[in-house]
C-alpha cells in the first residue's frame, strides 16, 4: 500500500514541482512503484518535468466528472501521472479527490500529490489526500516566512508527519549572508529536515525539455539522498 506524501510550499518558485519529478524518478530508479498526482489546477507542470505533455488525454478532474475512469486518466511511464485540470470546477472537492487517490494506493508503494503554491482552496483539496507531507523552501526568509504558514496550516489540516526540504542551496551566499545558513531554515521554519538540494544549473533545461539530469549532477545526488531517507534508510542529509 503506497504512503502519500504531499509536497508543498509556502509561494511559488521553490522548485517544488522539480523537487516531486526529482525524487520520484530517484525512487523509481530503486525499484518503487510511483504515481504522482499534479495538483495545481490550470498551471500544471509535472507533464513537462516528465516528458508526457503529448500524453495527456484526462485528467484527474475528468475522472471526477464521470468523463473517464481513474484507469483512463493514468499515465503509464517510469512514473505514473495524473495530470492537474486546466480549469477548475465546483465538483473538485477535497473529500472527492482523496477518495480516487486513495483508490489507488494498492497499487503504488508512493503516491506524491504536488500542491499548488500558498495555503487557498488547491492546496485545501490537495492537502485532503495526504498523511505525510514535505514542504519545499529556498534559503531565502521570504520563501521561509511562508513555508512555515504552509506548515501551520497543514498542522491545521491534520497532516502531522511533515518534513522540510531545502532547495537551490549555495555555500557562497550563505557565507556572504545574503541566504540563510540551514540551521537558520530549520529554526524559522521549525520543521525536522530531511534533505538540502544544492542549485543545480541543469535542472533549468531539464524542466523545458523533460529529461532527466544525469546521474552525477548535484540534484540527482541529493534526490537520491532523500528518496533513501523516505524509504527508512539513514544516509546524510547532505550531499558529501
């Protein structure tokens, strides 16, 4: 039965989507089954990341509609899709949602739900889906000033199993002080970390074209990392 896990962030730009494609395909590699569900309604994203714009016929809203069933709207590939709606709908209600997601779970060992950015009514319905969450922040206070609202509210919600993950990560600014040091995310955020992705230039043309940074780049290294400690395994929080 698959865990679901909810990514989220606090704003926009954080790399969350690019952190859900990352660390799935990172668990895929490992031998796990995995179906990653976009939810942010007409900006949806995780098609492109996986190189199945060309793919989309439904979408999960479709399967709420009756247009289709949950079979229908699944993507096959290395890692499952379902495709955010580009428009949303009244019958887009939390408890709707997290009734086909977890419909799905047996056939899964993870699930990942990408919530659109802030705390409204898409990350209300996505958050409905998930017992775990990550949320994703830049090392900046403004992203972490709202990752930890994004945190409180998921709080609010019940998800209680929350992780933090800081993304685009680099040594010089923080040294320069014009970024805040890890320490810094962890305490202003007040949520355990659970893995540090260094700013990987790569990730740029990867998010345009669909493919897959090589294995040895920074981002993968790391994705690998926190994809073992998702898993259960004690590893580094950093890459070495």
């Amino acid at each position: 039965m698959a865990e679901i896990i909810l990514v989220s962030s606090g704003k926009g730009g954080s790399g969350k989507s690019s952190f859900t494609a990352g660390v799935s395909r990172a668990l895929a590699f490992a031998g796990k089954k995995v179906l990653d569900v976009d939810c942010d309604i007409g900006l949806r994203s995780l098609d492109l990341l996986l190189g199945a714009s060309d793919k989309v016929v439904f979408d999960w809203g479709d399967v709420l509609l009756g247009r289709c069933t949950a079979e229908q709207a699944v993507i096959k590939g290395e890692i499952d899709l379902l495709a955010a709606p580009s428009r949303f709908d009244s019958a887009f209600e939390p408890e709707a949602l997290a009734k086909l997601v977890k419909s799905l779970k047996s056939s899964y060992d993870y699930i990942f739900i990408d919530s659109p950015a802030g705390i409204d009514k898409g990350f209300q319905i996505a958050a409905a889906c998930a017992e775990k969450a990550i949320v994703v922040t830049t090392p900046d206070s403004i992203c972490v000033r709202s990752c930890a609202r994004a945190f409180d509210e998921l709080d609010r919600l019940g998800v209680k199993d929350v992780r933090l993950v800081i993304n685009m990560f680099e040594v010089k600014p923080v040294c320069k002080h014009k970024l805040l040091n890890i320490d810094q995310c962890i305490d202003e955020t007040g949520v355990q970390l659970i893995g540090v992705v260094p700013r990987d230039a790569n990730l740029g043309y990867c998010s345009v074209t669909g493919a897959s940074p090589s294995e040895f780049s920074p981002s993968t290294l790391a994705f690998s990392r926190i994809a073992k400690r998702i898993t259960g395994k004690r590893v580094p929080l950093v890459c070495e």
